[in-house]
C-alpha cells in the first residue's frame, strides 16, 4: 500500500456523471457530481448526448479535484466505471459523435431480437456469449445505427466508424483519439464477443453486417491503457482501470472467493455471484457474464438484472409528487402494518432476468378504497425485494448452491426498511459496506492494483468494513408474499404486442 497516493475514479452513470477520489485506505476524499438530460423521442426509446455525457463528467471531475486538498502529482491513476449496454457511434476522424447514445434501457431493437430468435441464434448466442437475446445488448443497437443513420453507413464504409459502450467513448475522448479500448466486461455486454476465446465473434458480426475495425480492441480490467491527456487536468495521468458498473461493484465489494454475492440496488437491480474460473450456464434465465480479467486470469459471474429498481422510487418522487426525497418512501412504508394487498410491478420497460419479457409493463394491483399513498409507497419498496429474491432463487439454482451472506450496495441500499425487508424475504445476513460507492471503488481498485498503490487483491479485502448488518426475523413467513408477487407478475407478461 502506498501511502499519499490516491486514485481518481470516474463512474459514469444512467441518470448523472460522477468522479470521486479515493485514498489509499478505500476511503472518499472528495467527490463531485453532474446530472445529464435523459431524451425520450418516443415510447420505449431511450436516448443521451454522448457529448454532454463527456462534458458532464468533466464537470464531476474538476469539481471533485477543487474540493481536494489533493495534488494533481499525487493522483496515481484513473479508473472507469459506467453504465453498461449504451452504445455510442462516432467518426475516428473528428471524433464527433454520429447520433445520441442509445441508452440500455432502450427497447428499439426488440423487432431485431426477434428475428434473431426466429433464426435459431438463441443457443449460439447463449454459447458464445452467455447472453440472452435482447434488446438490452450493444450488439443490437450498433445494427440499428447501421440501418437508420446514413452518416454511420458512409463512415462504416470508409473504416472511420467507431461503435464502444461508453468507457471506449470515454477513454477515447480523455486520450484524445490515442486509445480505442473497452475490456473484457464490457465486451461481454455488447452480444458480439466469445467469453471463452476472449474474441470478437465473427459470425456474429457478419450476421448483424458489423464491421470488426468498427469495434475497439479488448483488454484486460486493470492494467494502463492510455494518458489522459494533460489538458484535462494538468498533467498525463494512466487511465489503469475499466469495469462496467456491475462488475466493477462486484469487485469494489471484494467478492474475491468462488460464491461470494452482491446486489446493487441502482436504477436497476444487479445480483452478480463470483463463479471462479469456469462460466456457469444458466438454467433459470440468467446471464453467464465475466466478472473481471486480472493478470491474464479471468473471474467469470452469474449475473441476474432486473431493470427497474431505484428508477420505480425516482417514479415516486417525479412522476406521482408522492414524495419529496428517496427516504420519505421509507417513512410512509414504515407507518402502516403491512402493504394492505397491494403489489406493484416495475417493469416500465420490460421485465429482465429471470422473465426476460421485453413487452411486459408496469401496473398496480390489488387497490382497494382503503389503500394509501403509504400502501403503494411500501409496495414499490417491496417489489425491489421481490425482484431480487427472484434472482437470488435463480443464482441458487444454478450455482447448487445455497448462499448465507448478501453484500449490497447502491442509492437504495440506504433503505433501511428496504434492507430488512430484504433479509426476511432471501432468509440470509445482508450486509452494507461503510462505502456504498462501491462501483466506483471497484474501478479504484482495478487501477490501483495496476500502478502499484495496493499489490494484491488480499490486500484489498482488508480494505473492506462492514457497516451495518441485517438478520432476517424468524417469524417472518415470505411464502404467501412471494405468491401474490409472482401472481401480479404474471398479469404483466406480454402486455405489448
């Protein structure tokens, strides 16, 4: 461990950009953040400007260095996290975007998916890949490009097109065009890449009409891949570290041994499991997913994603006024018994792992005339739990095995109603780290075990505290819960045509 070194880490998020300069104790020195316009042209359709996606995390970056009575000299590296799946097209020659971002929540693609499925890829690409066919995945979406932006075509045709999920868009604009790179978890996201070749799948490509020099090159999680470039912040810094946001939680929460679990409760869900060195295929509609590659040797995951989870309490506050801020849910879930029958299924844009059902929607079920604004408050708390006892179930399943301890982390991770409920439902010890920024410190890590500031992942497990632990109460019968939730879940299968 190297004292008075410190690690910046960019954590590029769905809703907001944000930097946050760790020490060499996993601690927060400062941190600063910048929300960015989420564009909707039409329903399903989620979009954002991949240029104020890079403005605005320049924004969080200056703003956490002027907070820090912290030398640029004495910030080591950079490491990277961001939100998966969102592809970003742009021109190598100027690069300047060619369209806004589309975004992972995005549903466009979902016509595509089925040709694929009314193909016969579903097995290929769950081989291959360890994917699913969705409308999630990069892959997709950089078709779509492809298909209805002219420009795209005209720059694939040149070999001046450059697709990359948003670290390749990051890493390549903080480098000035010096480095054309995403690693290997991010990869694995787009629905292009082999997870045991560790290669771009070239039937893949050719199938979605996908030029190769049109992709970045894949490296590893940790390791230096390019400066930043001096005019961001002063002085060259190695960019030493890159992990979607998932993976690099994963990472931040140390789950280091074959088994270890985490949630992340974001504006999604993520239930990932450490496998060890061997995927996993999933028998229970989870995806099989690399969980980091580190000094040639690659950690594999099961992953379980339910994409709606903190957005459905952003619902509360912004779409229905029910609430000023995310802890007032708590409160008004706390003031009444129970949720007075009342279910509510987030699948705004679908349901993920274990349905993937991309027409599913979202409803409300079981209202009375004597249901409250702190009954459908409680609701959408509990569905969260739900959600993720549903992939929980389906990682044990899979894994054959059953899991005593749940690290979790994320904005919703603060509920403390949430949290408990959460224990009484998986009938396991839920734990919450003293940093829930674990994403963040997950790509800290990653770049720090590059350049040296900490020399072995051993070492990074004693960084690690526990901060508050959660027991699940006896008396708790979750059965006749869990029926009604499945119930309500099925009412929303298959809403859209």
């Amino acid at each position: 461990m190297k004292i008075g070194q410190y690690i910046l880490a960019l954590d590029q998020g769905t809703t907001s950009s944000r930097a946050i300069l760790f020490n060499c104790y996993g601690q927060i020195v400062s941190e600063g953040q910048k929300e960015f316009p989420q564009i909707y042209p039409q329903p399903g359709y989620v979009e954002h400007d991949p240029v104020q996606i890079l403005e605005s995390q320049l924004f969080a970056v200056r703003e956490a260095m002027s907070r820090a009575a912290v030398s640029v000299e004495e910030i080591a590296a950079i490491g990277i996290t961001n939100q998966r799946e969102t592809t970003v097209a742009w021109d190598a020659q100027t690069g300047i975007p060619v369209c806004n971002a589309i975004v992972w929540q995005c549903r466009r693609t979902a016509p595509l998916c089925e040709e694929l499925k009314a193909e016969g890829w579903e097995p290929y690409i769950r081989e291959k890949t360890g994917l699913i066919i969705d409308a999630y995945f990069a892959g997709t979406k950089m078709k779509w490009i492809l298909d209805h932006v002219p420009k795209a075509k005209e720059l694939a045709e040149e070999g001046r097109l450059r697709f990359g999920t948003i670290d390749s868009w990051l890493i390549y604009s903080l480098t000035e065009g010096e480095s054309y790179v995403t690693d290997v978890t991010n990869a694995c996201r787009t629905m292009l890449f082999d997870i045991h070749t560790l290669q771009w799948d070239k039937n893949l490509l050719e199938r979605l009409g996908i030029p190769e020099s049109a992709l970045p090159k894949v490296v590893e999680s940790s390791g230096v891949v390019g400066m930043c470039h001096s005019a961001v912040l002063g002085r060259e810094i190695p960019i030493a570290g890159i992990a979607g946001d998932q993976h690099a939680a994963l990472f931040g929460q140390c789950c280091f041994e074959k088994g270890m679990t985490k949630n992340t409760y974001g504006t999604g869900c993520f239930v990932l499991m450490n496998t060890g060195e061997t995927p996993v295929e999933s028998k229970n509609g989870l995806l099989t997913t690399i969980g980091w590659s580190l000094n040639g040797k690659v950690t594999y995951a099961l992953e379980g994603s339910a994409f709606n989870a903190g957005s459905a309490i952003n619902w509360l506050r912004d779409g229905l006024k029910l609430i000023e801020k995310p802890s007032d849910a708590d409160h008004m879930a706390e003031s009444v018994e129970n949720n007075g029958g009342v279910y509510f299924v987030p699948a705004f844009t679908g349901l993920g792992a274990p349905y993937w059902d991309m027409y599913a929607r979202g409803a409300v079920l079981g209202m009375t005339r004597g249901t409250t604004d702190a009954h459908l408050a409680r609701a959408v708390l509990e569905s969260i739990a739900y959600e993720s006892w549903d992939l929980f179930h389906a990682m044990e399943e899979d894994a054959g095995v059953s899991i005593p301890q749940l690290r979790v982390d994320g904005g919703a991770s603060r509920s403390r109603f949430l949290m408990q409920f959460q224990s009484n439902l998986l009938g396991c010890t839920v734990q919450r780290p003293a940093c829930l920024e674990t994403t963040a410190l997950g790509a800290a890590m990653l770049a720090g075990l590059a350049v040296g500031v900490w020399e072995s992942q051993e070492e990074l497990a004693a960084v690690w505290k526990s901060q508050t632990v959660y027991q699940p109460q006896q008396e708790f019968d979750s059965q006749p819960l869990l029926d009604k939730w499945h119930k309500a879940v099925r009412r929303c299968r298959m809403w859209e045509e």
